[in-house]
C-alpha cells in the first residue's frame, strides 16, 4: 500500500509506504525568496585584493552608493524573505544542528517544523546512533547518509 501525500505549495511530492510514516512538514506555504543571488561587493571582479562579501560602499563619488542606473544593487530592507518562511529549507523543515542522541530529544514534539542536521565533527559511531534515535522519534535527517557510505564499502 502507498499514501501519497503531496503538498503542492512547497514544491514537493512524499510517497510513502503505511509502515514507514516520516514526519510531515507542517509550513505548506509557497517558499518565496525575493532574491537568490547574494549582493557583492562593488569591484570585486576588477581588483583581487577587493573580497567578494558585501561591504557598504561609503565613498563621496560611488556610483553604487549614489544608485545610478545599471551598477551594483546595494542590499536594503525590501530584499527581505517572508516572516513566515524564513529560515525554511526546499523540504518544508527549519533546520536544528544536532551534536548527540540528547539534543535529539528537544525536537521530539517540534518533529513537523524541525529536521535535524549532524554536526559535521561527529564521528561515525556517533552518527549511526543518532540516525537510529531519529528514526524511533520520527523525525527527519537531512544527512544521514553522510560519513556512513564508505564505512560500508569497505
């Protein structure tokens, strides 16, 4: 038997067997982002010493800081994501960093609006313990498959 779920207005489709239920997203608003690309710093691409993170241009003659038509757009207020789908991931969860099975357990009444995320210096023995634990509290790992593939290769 499969139950399909699908909520349309977060861009994904769920197929799931009775058995295997995973916890749903609750957010079933459309993700809306005003802007992907991120603003860069005014002549990063001409000097190597200018870095690429945005800095206020603060000059008396800067095009950028005076708006002229057709240079770099300056960050400002309106570029700001939607208060309700902040912070949200493609898959309709927020994200919590996890470092052991015990912070798995402040997720467990928050499993349709959080997914967990391994830290990245947990080790592998570590790891599978938390993925076990997730998987008896229903909630969802974004990496769970990371660092264990190649233990099982070998």
């Amino acid at each position: 038997f499969f139950v399909a779920c699908s909520i349309l207005s977060v861009g994904f489709t769920k197929t799931t067997t009775l058995t295997d239920t995973m916890a749903v997203p609750l957010l079933t608003k459309k993700i809306v982002k005003k802007r992907v690309k991120q603003f860069k710093k005014p002549q990063w691409d001409r000097k190597i010493s200018v870095k690429t993170n945005w800095r206020r241009p603060k000059g008396i003659d800067s095009r950028v800081r005076r708006k002229f038509k057709g240079v770099t757009l300056m960050p400002n207020i309106g570029y700001g994501t939607d208060k309700k789908t902040r912070h949200y991931l493609p898959n309709g969860f927020k994200k919590f960093v996890v470092h052991n099975t015990k912070e798995l357990e402040l997720l467990m009444m928050h499993n349709r609006t959080y997914c967990a995320e391994i830290a990245h210096n947990i080790s592998t023995r570590k790891r599978k313990e938390i993925v076990e634990r997730a998987a008896q509290l229903d909630i969802v790992v974004t990496n769970k498959l990371a660092r264990l593939r190649s233990q099982e290769d070998e």
